[in-house]
C-alpha cells in the first residue's frame, strides 16, 4: 500500500498553500484535488483583496498559479477524491475513489466549502434549466436575458454585478430589509442600472416549461402587506452561502453545530492527533482566501512539528 508522511486533501487556496509549505519541508506531501480542481476561487472573477496584486487577479489564474508554485518544490498533485477515511490507528488509511488507499502519518483537511441551496425541490427539477449557485460558471448562458439572484451578502453582490455586465435586468431577492454585504459592494450594486433589489422577498417556488420561466415570490412573509406574485426570469442564481465539506471526517473529527471542524485555538489542530484542518472547512467567520492560504502554512508547519516529534 502506498504512504505518504503528509497527505492534503482539498485544492483551495489553504491545500495549494500546504503543499508550498509541506514541499518545501521535505515531506513530500500528496495532494488530492477533489471535485472542482482549484476550489472555490476559480468561480470568481477578480480577486481584488489578495495582497499582492494591486489590479487585482483572475480567481482561476490565482489558483493555476499556487498549483504551479506547489509543484515546483515537489508537491505531487493528483486528480480524484476522497471516498473515505479511518482514523481509528496510525498510520491513517484514506480510500481514493479509484479504490485504491493511502496510508498517511498527517493528512491536512483543506476541503472548503459547498454553496448552499433554499431547499426547494423546484431547484433540483431546474438545476441546469435556470437554477444554478454560479454565476461565474453559469452567467454567460443568460447573456441578454433576466436573472435573478438570492441573497445579501458580499457573494451575491459580486454575482449580480457580474451578471448585470451581461443580462438585460438582474433582481436581488434579499429576505431581509437590508445587504449584510461590506459597503463598498452595496453601494455597486445599489448604484448599478440593471440591478433592482427586492427588499424583504423570500421565493417559494419556480415555474416554467421546460425551462425556469420565473419565481413565485413572497413579500413581507408573516407581515401585514403580505403579498404573493410570480416574476418572470429565465435563470435563477443561489448566493446564499456556503456549507463545509466535513461529513466525511465525521464523528471522528469534531465539528460545530454548523459542521465547521473544530480547531485547539489559533492551531489548524484537530481532536485527532496528526490531523489538520485549514481553510473554510473549519472557518466560519473570515471565509476569505487570505485567511484560507495562512491556516494552510499553519496546517503544514504543524504537520511537520508532528512527524519530528
Ligand atoms: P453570507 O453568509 O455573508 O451571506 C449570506 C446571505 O444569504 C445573507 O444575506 C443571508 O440573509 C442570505 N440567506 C441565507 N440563507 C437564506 C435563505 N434560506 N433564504 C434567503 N436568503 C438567505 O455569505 P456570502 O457567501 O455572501 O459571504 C461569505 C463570506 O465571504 C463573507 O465573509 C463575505 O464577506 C466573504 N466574501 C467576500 C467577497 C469579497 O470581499 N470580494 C466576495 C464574496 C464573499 P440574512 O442576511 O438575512 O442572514
């Protein structure tokens, strides 16, 4: 069976950031990219809070080029994901989902986070037909047309500034009576033409066939002026948020009510010894890829402590 001292699962910018570090360690780590290659990052446009790029950069350019950096001291980056893991004796066994199995000394957990949906069964019947929860993927298949998009928050600000650049009209359906987004975000959208946001909307359905043709809508749910209408559009975006890749880990490693892996403190220490967590998977609060990249660095020096001790 193959074994590595330093296994990184995930390919955001918190496992690409591990495998620099873990490389250049000497710990020949093996890196897993999971499902979506380069993680969160390469469905965002412009990355403009990374330091370092003063105009700033390209989310997929960003993460081709942590990959490369990875690689270049040796990181031995591979296609595939993570179908299991035992953590039950050391070294730890991790089934691949080509069935072969790895046993590792340290694994570093940097699997992020998933967009979550409303959890109408209309979102499954119109995934691909007009539901989708990127707007980055997605947009271009709705150029001219009318979208709208769910949520107040930083992401779905991005997203209907991006989709405005290429639809006719964008609504932003928020359930509050305000953006949660930071100011500087809120004022773009609130001052973009293409973009009409609909304060206090919640939506309890889609309709259209084959294809969405809009969203049955609510206002001021539970409030006195409550009032039910159908809005016509052809693609609906989620912006909702996001939920952490950790069911895997789970019971073995502990997690908040949320999912969030639990971490000893400012550490990337896991309750299992040798195990890491870097990255949204375990970062409820900041969420942000510079924050993701430090945990990832944290993660593989203390991968390293751990294999010295
Ligand atoms: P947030 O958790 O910040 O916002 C989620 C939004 O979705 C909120 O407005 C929330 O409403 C709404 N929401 C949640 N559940 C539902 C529901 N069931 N129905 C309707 N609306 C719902 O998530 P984001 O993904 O926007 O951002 C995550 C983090 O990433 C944040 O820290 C953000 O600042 C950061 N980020 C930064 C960016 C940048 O700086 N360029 C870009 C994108 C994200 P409510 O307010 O009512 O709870």
């Amino acid at each position: 069976m193959e074994s590595t001292k330093c296994l990184i699962i995930g390919s955001g910018p918190a496992g690409f950031t591990a495998a620099i570090y873990a490389s250049r360690a000497n710990l020949n780590p093996i890196l897993y990219e999971g499902q979506q290659s380069g993680g969160q990052l390469i469905t965002t446009t412009v990355v403009e809070n990374f330091p370092g790029y003063p105009q700033g950069v390209g989310g997929y350019d960003m993460m081709e080029d942590m990959r490369a950096q990875a690689q270049r001291f040796g990181a031995d980056i591979r296609m595939g994901s993570i179908t299991s893991v035992d953590f039950s004796s050391r070294p730890y066994a991790v089934t691949i989902d080509d069935g072969s199995t790895i046993q590792a000394e340290t694994i570093i957990i940097a699997t992020g986070a998933s967009a979550k949906y409303l959890g109408l069964e209309d979102e499954k019947k119109y995934a691909g037909r007009g539901v989708s929860a990127c707007a980055t993927c997605d947009g271009f298949f709705f150029r001219k047309k009318t979208v709208a998009v769910v949520g107040g928050g930083d992401t779905a600000c991005e997203e209907a500034n991006y989709l405005a650049s290429l639809c006719e009209k964008v609504y932003l359906i928020v359930r509050k009576g305000y953006l949660r987004a930071s100011e500087i975000m809120q004022k773009r959208v609130l001052e973009n033409p293409k973009i009409e946001v609909l304060f206090k909307h919640n939506t309890e359905g889609l309709y259209g066939e084959p294809k969405l043709q809009g969203a049955h809508l609510v206002k001021n749910l539970g409030e006195a002026g409550e009032q039910r209408y159908d809005l016509a559009i052809d693609g609906f975006f989620l912006a909702i948020g996001h939920k952490p890749n950790s069911d895997l880990f789970k019971p073995a490693v502990e997690t908040d009510a949320e999912g969030y892996i639990k971490t000893d403190g400012p550490t990337p220490c896991t309750n299992v010894p040798g195990v890491f967590a870097a990255g949204d998977v375990a970062d409820p609060r900041y969420r942000q890829a510079i924050c993701a990249a430090a945990s990832g660095c944290k993660a593989a020096m203390e991968a390293e402590r751990f294999l010295n001790r």
